[in-house]
C-alpha cells in the first residue's frame, strides 16, 4: 500500500497546490472558474476524444460491467436514501444526498489519476463509469427534484435532462470519439499531436482546479458530510466490489479499475447541481471537502487492495 500511496502523493500534491492559491486568494474564484471552464470544455475533452477514437466500442461497453456497477451505485443510492427518508428529509434533499453518497469525481480525478496508476487500459471501465454517472444518475436527481417541487415528472424534465447531455462536452467527446473509431479513420498525425498536447492539460489543470473550488468549500455539517463520507469512501466500492465480482463476474482487471473508480470522492458536478436547484449546498460542499481529504488515504488502499485481482 506504501508503494500505492507514494505513486497517489503527486496527484493529491496537485490539488493541495490548487487550495493552497485558492485559500490564499492567489487564484480568486473567478479564475478558479475559468480554469474548470477550460478542463471541461477543453483539455479533458480532448482527451477522452483521443481515448475513445483509440478504442472500440466492446472496450467500453461490458454487459456485466455495467450491470454490476450499476448495482453497487444504486444499492448505495438507495441506502442514502432510506436513511434520509428516515431522518424525515424532503424528496429533494434526498435526492442530493443519495447523490453525494453515490456519484464520484470520475471526470476530473479519476480519468486523468487511474489512467496513469493503472495503465491506459484503464480508460474503457472508466468512461463507462462517466457515462454511467451522467446518463442515469445526473438524470435522476434532475428529475427526482423537479419532480417533486411540480408534483408529477413531464415531458419539459424530460425535455431538459435531454438537452443537459447533449450539451455535456465530456459525453460527446466519447461519443465522437467511439464514431470515429468505428470509420476506422486515422486521426491526421497533427490533430493528433494537438489533441495529445491540449489533453496533456488535463491532468495538472483538473487536479489544481479542484484543490482551488475546495478552498471555498464550507466545512459545515461534517455529521453529515462524515455519512456521506463513509458512503462514498466505504460503501460504494466494496457493493461495486460485490457487483463486478461475485453477482456480475467481470474481467479481473476491469473489475480492479471500476472498483477503484467507485472509490473516488464526492464528484463536484454534485455541488453544481445543489447550487443551481437551491438544494442543500452547504452539505453538499462539505461532504466534497471531507471525502476529498479522507480519500488522500483511502483510494491508495483500495487501489492496493484491488491491483493483485
């Protein structure tokens, strides 16, 4: 695990660099924005563009994969959620928590950290994870929420949840770029040389702009975010664990990476979301602080623990 540990210190040096100039005021909230903004619709997206054109559509796509990531993400989600409904919350604020509980940083830390610790092999569970997180689970807080304020789901929630992934850069980036495997086109040795280099930005730039965004994070609530802390940190691998090796038997080592990526902190897109619907932010924003401090230990010992699998 030592060994694990040491190879994870650079990444989370990266984003204790990113706080430090956030909590100093070196980078002001404004900048931090704009360097997420860049990450977003920039260099992440170009490299998971250049990932996804390397790779077929069968490197992504692995039936019992899915199915047993899906189980451990939903049987997690759904303990969040009978535990909030006991504690007497509101639809909507269940909705963030099972969130929280549930929905890792797979974007911006897991993709560009697993693919370097793990090989880039690794890429295909971890887009599947993404796409997972995005296309089902995005999509149900959208719609549990707006739900339960107009008391029945239409067709506008629909309609919006629609219109949110067709506009997310990072889902069309693996959508093009799984396209443009199937042409069997090569990528043009320049573009490629440009995707390399504006990807090559990723990584540093993701790390930092976490760190900066945690600076201004609120360490309120920390019963509660220590719950979802333990749920995300704890409960979320060893049921994706159950998933992917016992109930839906996957490929060893697709199995280690889904394992290690369901162990990944609360994903910020999450605080995003509580902003915009008015939700239960505070929580939110101190449960990414906590799981992001805790993960600093616990993502090297589940690495380690999943690598001989």
């Amino acid at each position: 695990m030592i060994e694990i540990f040491l190879k994870t210190v650079p990444f989370f040096a990266l984003i204790g660099l990113g706080y430090w100039a956030g909590y100093t005021r070196f980078f002001t909230e404004e900048a931090t924005a704009y360097l997420t903004k860049f990450v977003f619709y920039f260099a992440l997206t170009a490299m998971l563009f250049r990932f996804s054109a390397n790779l077929s559509l069968a490197d992504v796509w692995d039936a019992n994969l899915v199915s047993g990531y899906l189980f451990g993400t939903m049987a997690v989600y759904l303990i969040a959620t009978v535990v909030a409904y006991i504690r007497k919350l509101d639809v909507a604020t269940s909705a963030v928590e099972a969130q929280c509980a549930a929905i890792g940083n797979v974007g911006f830390l897991g993709v560009p950290m697993l693919t370097l610790l793990m090989g880039e092999a690794a890429i295909g569970p971890i887009m599947m994870a993404l796409a997972v997180d995005l296309i089902v689970f995005s999509s149900l807080i959208v719609i549990l929420i707006t739900g339960s304020r107009d008391g029945r789901v239409n067709l506008g929630i629909l309609r919006t949840v629609g219109l949110g992934l067709i506009r997310n850069p990072m889902i069309v980036a693996i959508v093009v770029g799984l396209a443009w495997s199937y042409s069997e086109w090569p990528i043009p040795a320049p573009a490629n040389e440009f995707l390399s280099i504006l990807g090559g930005a990723a990584t540093p730039g993701a790390l930092f702009a976490i760190g900066a965004s945690l600076a201004s994070k609120s360490a309120e609530r920390l019963q509660i975010a220590g719950w979802l802390t333990f749920c995300k940190l704890g409960l979320h691998p060893f049921f994706v664990a159950i998933g992917v090796l016992y109930l839906f038997p996957a490929d060893p080592y697709f199995a280690a990476v889904i394992i290690a990526a369901a162990a990944l902190p609360v994903a910020g897109n999450v605080y995003i979301l509580a902003q915009h619907y008015g939700v239960a932010p505070h929580r939110v924003s101190a449960a990414i602080l906590v799981s992001t401090m805790v993960s600093i230990i616990t993502v090297s010992g589940i690495i380690a623990w999943v690598s001989p699998v």
